[in-house]
C-alpha cells in the first residue's frame, strides 16, 4: 500500500517526502482535534472505578 502511494506520489523523493509528512500532519491534527474529543465524549473514560 505505501509503495504504491509512494508511486503516485509526483516529483523526486525529497518532494514526495515532503508531502507524506504534510499528509500524515493534516491527518495526525483532524484525530487530536477533531476525532479524539469526539471519542472521548462518547467513551467517558473519567467515570471509570477500579476496586
């Protein structure tokens, strides 16, 4: 799968790399910002009691 990203991916390595890494930012900041509070809503891990 990452080969064939990588593959479609335009430009010499470095370009390429360069995108990767703006890729995995933008998804890295939509989970912290957005998915994980809605998770933790749901989930309520402070409501957990351990006896």
């Amino acid at each position: 799968m990452y080969a064939a990203l990588w593959r479609v991916l335009p430009g010499p390595w470095w370009v390429r790399l360069l995108i990767v890494l703006v890729l995995a930012a933008a998804v890295l900041y939509g989970l912290f910002f957005y998915v994980f509070p809605w998770a933790s809503d749901i989930l309520y891990p402070q409501e957990v009691t351990v006896e």
